[in-house]
C-alpha cells in the first residue's frame, strides 16, 4: 500500500513539473485571422482568395475565421468586456468613435508592404470619406486626443461601406412630391402604411434637421452643430415629430421593413439607401414599383469601416486583409453581392459602376470620385463612351447627387446622453398603439374577464349544490 502511494505521489509530482502543452491556437495563431463584419456583407468567395493571396504576398499561410454579428454594441461588448481577440472587426462609424475615444484601437501596419511590394490600396478610398472619418477624431477635451492630440482617423480605421438614410416608397400609392420632405410622416393618407428603421440615431439624425430646419437655412445654426447637439430640448422636438408621425407608422423594423415594401403591405419605409437599393431590385422582379429619396430638409451619410481592436493577435493579416478589400475590382464585387456602395473612389469602380442603359438620368458625382473624365472602350464592340464624374450614369440610390451630399452629416456617438436618447425611443415606440389594436387588446382583456368570472360563479354554485345536499342528508 505505501508503495503504491509512494508511486503515485512521484507520478503526481512528474506531471505537475511537466511543461504545459500550448493550445492548439496558441501555437498557430499566427497563420489565423479572425474576421467579425456584419451578416451578408461580403462576397465570400474572396475569404479563399484572401487566403491565397496572402500566401502569395507573404508566402505564409493563414486561415481565415469569419464570424457575423448584428448589432453595433454587441460587437464592442465582446471586445471591450469580453476582450475577445478579434484581429479585424467592422463597426459603425459612432462605434468607431467611440472605439478611439476609449483606446481600443490600435494603428494598422503598412509596415510589411514594402518587405512584400504589395501596393498600398487604403489610398483608393474617396478623399471625401476620408475627410468624413477624419470629423470622428477626438475633441480637445476628451482625454484619448490628450494622449495623442495629432491622431489621424485614417491610421486607426479604413472605410468600407456608406449610405444615406431616407424614404423608399411605392410609386404606385405615393407621389413623388409626397415624399419630398420628411413631414411625410405626418401625411393621413398614411395611415398605418409606413415603416420606421428601428434605429434611434439614424432617425434622430435626419429628423433634427427637420426640426430645426428654419435656423439652419437662415445660418443660425448648422446641420453637424444640431446633429451632435444631443441637448433635453433637441430630443423632445425629436420625440415631437415622431409622436405626432405614429398614427401613420405600422411598425419599427430592423430589417424586414424591404420585404413589407416588396409585397406591397407598406407603402414608405424610413430606411437606409442599401436596403433600399436591395428592395428595388427584387420589386421590380413581381412588379412592384419602388423608389428612393433623400427629403430636402437633410440626410446623414453613414459609414461602415474596417479597424484592428487592441486584443488582436493578428496584425499583420489583418492589415493586409483591410487593403485587401480595398482594391476597385474587390470593392465593385462586395457592392454586386451586398447592394451597399463602396468608398472605394478610384476610375475603375466609376467606370465598373456606371450603365446608360440601367441610369439614363446622371448624377454629379465628382464629390466622391473627383473632377475626372475619360473614354471607356466596349471590351466586346470596340464602342468608346466618355465618362464625366459631373455627368454619371450611376444608380442615385447609391451614389446620390452632389446636393444630397451638401445636406447631409455625419452620425456621431451619443455617449453619455445614450440613456436619454433611449428613454426618447422608449416613449415613441411604447406609445405607438393605434385605436385598432387598442380595441383589439380591450376585447381580449374582456373576453378573459368573462371568462374568468364565469369559471368562479360556477365553482359557487358547485360548492353551494354540495352545501345543499349536505344539509339535507344530515
């Protein structure tokens, strides 16, 4: 019996001085990349030729493990708590923001490029988003910018995706001048026939405007200062319109308002400009007519962007995943699959977006691709076409004119005036009961009432029948 003790004590003793095996991770996470990005966003065939094309630029191997998610906070959740080792993540541009006040990003590497000659293709981005991106930088009095006061957005997070937010309709119910503001929603021929995007900071950014659209015109004010002016009195004229909107609004929808919209069940969503874009393709398909417009009182131009959080383990591939994504023929591809316009901004996505055919109406669309003109050649004719940046034959859901562009802002993190922005949207939705449902709840709450009082006066009775009878045999 000691023997075996004094075995097994030894045993123990050489196991526990035994070095650890490493994780398998651990031990290869140099050659894996985890990517998390929105549901639907990419075109996944490039995932393999990622793959096989940072082993060509490299000539190291790396795995790619995609991950979705579909909601902005959560997303940051599992990187700022959970502090999850994502190497490649694409947030929200107020997420961005707000990523950067915190210090959770880390700067890309550029660095190994010229080690591989790989181009560096960030620099196809849109000067224009650029200088979008650059608004997201901290201010003077946050404590991040202290730190780093000459931070430069563009070092920390690369666009991918923008839109504008606005009203998809059918044109069959709703007349083009019916939409052309925003006051829409308080149209009664409406009823019930309108769709909300379930997003309280896209709806508040464009519905400030609306309410303060006299002292913006007037220069009293301007567009950025009142979309970031998250003050008691910018919230309740938010919360004004909205509640004044409900007996026209149906619902509030993530992401199924585009459906409502094909099949004819909603006549106006309060939508962004991908899903409106998704919406018109596959209406026209069973001849349901929609289209999309920006209301003249003002817009924001969102943006989605690819950064690297400070718990990554694989910069370098994620870095060279970012430009990666950023080359025109990939961007014109993940635009083809997703709807969503890219901020890709170079001739070759012009040329590769632009069809007379499909948009004989043109847009100045110098703003995002600059003042450029030059001959495209038929590849299968031989027939040369001049494209004008001023004069493009592009779809205005995407690229939209260079006056939507002039009335538009950008979307900043509401930050510590959330909970306030939260309790606005509580009112609005909590609220949105019309007479319809509210006699239908009523009904129901009787009929169980009735219910309820016929079940006890009968269990009386039975007891009074029992009482009786008692009675009567004693």
């Amino acid at each position: 019996m000691k023997k075996i003790l004094l075995f097994s004590t030894l045993a123990l003793f050489i196991l526990s001085n035994l070095p650890l095996a490493p994780k398998a991770e651990a031990q290869s996470r140099d050659n894996i990349l985890k990517v998390y990005n929105w549901a639907d966003y990419l075109d996944m065939d490039l995932i393999s030729e990622f793959e096989a094309w940072y082993k060509e630029q490299t000539g190291e191997d790396v795995k790619v493990r995609y991950s979705t998610f579909d909601i902005n906070e959560n997303m940051l959740t599992q990187i700022e708590v959970g502090h999850e080792d994502y190497d490649v993540v694409c947030p929200s541009e107020y997420i961005i923001e707000r990523m950067l006040r915190r210090g959770l990003l880390q700067k890309i590497d550029t660095t190994d490029f010229a080690r591989t000659h790989t181009p560096n293709w960030m620099k196809h981005v849109a000067p224009f988003v650029t200088e979008k991106f650059q608004q997201m930088a901290p201010k003077d009095d946050d404590k991040f910018n202290l730190v780093n006061p000459s931070l430069c957005v563009s070092d920390y997070a690369v666009g991918y995706m923008s839109g504008t937010t606005g009203f998809l309709y059918n044109t069959d119910f709703v007349q083009p001048e019916e939409v052309e503001s925003w006051t829409a929603l308080w149209n009664e021929k409406f009823q019930q026939k309108i769709y909300v995007k379930d997003a309280y900071r896209d709806v508040y950014s464009v519905l400030i405007q609306l309410a303060r659209q006299d002292d913006i015109l007037s220069g009293k004010t301007t567009r950025d200062f009142e979309a970031s002016n998250l003050s008691d009195e910018n919230i309740q004229a938010v919360e004004d319109i909205l509640i004044k909107a409900r007996p026209q609004i149906a619902g509030w929808e993530a992401d199924f308002g585009k459906e409502r919209m094909t099949q004819g069940k909603a006549w106006i969503n309060l939508t962004w400009s991908g899903d409106a874009a998704w919406a018109i393709d596959e209406a026209a398909e069973v001849g349901c007519n929609l289209e999309y417009v920006v209301p003249k009182e003002g817009t924001n131009c969102w943006f989605d962007g690819w950064v690297i959080p400070i718990y990554a383990k694989n910069v370098k591939a994620a870095s060279y995943w970012i430009n990666f994504l950023c080359q025109s023929e990939v961007a014109i591809r993940n635009m083809d699959e997703t709807g969503y316009v890219s901020v890709i901004g170079t001739p070759k996505v012009l040329e590769g977006m632009s069809s007379e055919e499909d948009y004989p109406e043109t847009v100045d669309a110098s703003y995002f691709f600059g003042d450029i003109t030059f001959p495209s050649v038929d590849s299968e004719t031989g027939d040369t076409t001049w494209i004008d940046s001023k004069a493009a034959h592009l779809n205005h859901v995407l690229y939209p004119n260079i006056d939507v562009i002039e009335r538009s802002i950008l979307m900043h993190d509401t930050a510590d005036r959330n909970e306030a922005m939260l309790e606005m949207w509580s009112h609005v939705k909590g609220n949105n009961l019309n007479w319809k449902m509210l006699t239908f709840i009523l009904v129901v709450i009787a009929l169980i009432l009735i219910i309820l009082i016929d079940k006890k006066t009968r269990q009386l009775r039975k007891r009074r029948r029992r009482q009786a009878l008692k009675l009567r045999r004693g």
